[in-house]
C-alpha cells in the first residue's frame, strides 16, 4: 500500500511562521511534522509515499531528498489551489490501488495506521468525537458504517469529526474528476467522499482519541506536549 500526504496549503493561520518555513516543516518535539509522518508511515511497512506540494515547495522538496530514511517519497507540485478534492488528483499518476492520505498537519499515534490499513472496508475515515461538532466535518454513522459526510453543518448528524486521515479505493479519483465547487469555492475531498458513498462504496468510520490538527499557533504548540 501507497500513502498521499497532503502539504500544499500555505497555512495562514500558522503565520507569520509559514511565511518563511512550509507548514510541513514546522517542528513538533523537534522534529519536522513531514519527518514525522513519514517515519511512522516506514514504522508500519509503507514504504511509497507521493507528498502534494506547492506553498514553499524547494524546501519540502529539498528536504524529501534528503531525508527519505530508505523510502520511495515522490513530490508533485498542485499547481493550482483549488482544495483537497483537487489536490487528491495530483497523485493519480503514481497510485494504482487502494492508498492512505493524510494531511500533512494531523497528529496522532502510529497504532491508527494499522487500524486504518487493517479495515476490510474499501474505504475508511479517522474521526474524534468533539465538543463543537458545527465547527468539523461531521460523520453520520450506523455502528461503524459511514453513511453520510456532512461539511460544517448549523444541525450536525453526530459529534464525530473527521481528522482527514483516509483511507481511500481508486475510485476517489473518478469522484474528483466530477467535483463542482463548494460554497467556498473550492472542491471539497468530502464530497467526493459522499458521491462514493451514495455509490454504495463502503466508509468504514475509525475512531480514536488521540488525533490533533496542528492548524493554529495554539495547536502548534498543544502538540509540543503529544505523546507518538
């Protein structure tokens, strides 16, 4: 199995720091969070791994090249930014089978690989249940079956929020193709999601405690203090 990270967002919230350093090379505990994810993607066999670029993209290029710890890491740069259904496609060429993606700024403990790769469903998302679901993409579920994705709803289906670490069937890239814009003009991963679902494409729902997003300073340095 292959695995996409995503780490082409500029990371506007984390500013001014990404205005010098790529969000991905910003550190947790020292170490760089694409450092990081690739080591844990190494620690459970993965060894292929297509990194999505484009804000700052030498510096993440450069540092793939020299730190790939024995891995297969290929940069594609998303050469226009239009949101993470659009960004997906960028790995198309250099995925031929069921494939993990994770964005770049989501912590959480190496086990949650091998859950996600042990699923036997054809698809699987990482949720949290949280306080404040209206602020996430929210799952709907029937036991651990994902029937609907709802994007930041006023009347949210449940407290599960998707952490944007997938596991996705080749056809994710099909359901890209056919993306219109969201209501914030960008085209969403979730929807693509959806269409697989209503296309009878099985989501199994994973859930853990123990994921963060490192979007905001405040997070940055919550994840200081994150335990691999």
């Amino acid at each position: 199995m292959k695995a996409v990270i995503l780490a082409a967002g500029k990371g506007t919230r984390l500013a001014p720091l990404t205005d010098v350093v790529p969000k991905p090379l910003l550190k947790v505990n020292n170490v760089p969070m694409l450092e990081r994810l690739l080591l844990q993607l190494k620690e459970v066999g993965i060894m292929e791994v297509v990194v999505i670029v484009h804000h700052l993209k030498g510096q993440i290029m450069n540092y793939c090249e020299g730190s790939v710890f024995g891995m297969t890491v290929t940069c594609v740069e998303q050469t226009e930014m239009k949101g993470t259904g659009n960004a997906v496609l960028y790995a198309e060429p250099h995925v031929k089978d069921t494939f993990l993606c994770i964005a770049v700024d989501s912590l959480f403990k190496t086990e949650l690989l091998t859950q996600l790769t042990n699923t036997t469903s054809e698809g699987a998302i990482t949720c949290r249940e949280v306080e404040n679901p209206e602020r996430y993409g929210i799952l709907q579920v029937d036991g651990n079956k994902v029937t609907k994705i709802v994007e930041k709803s006023d009347h949210p289906p449940s407290n599960l929020a998707n952490f944007s670490v997938y596991k996705f069937p080749v056809q994710i890239f099909e359901a890209c193709k056919k993306l219109t814009p969201s209501p914030r003009g960008e085209l969403e991963i979730t929807d693509a999601i959806q269409d697989l679902i209503e296309e009878s494409i099985g989501f199994e729902c994973v859930k853990t405690d123990k994921i963060l997003d490192v979007g905001t300073k405040a997070q940055l340095d919550a994840a200081q203090s994150f335990d691999q």
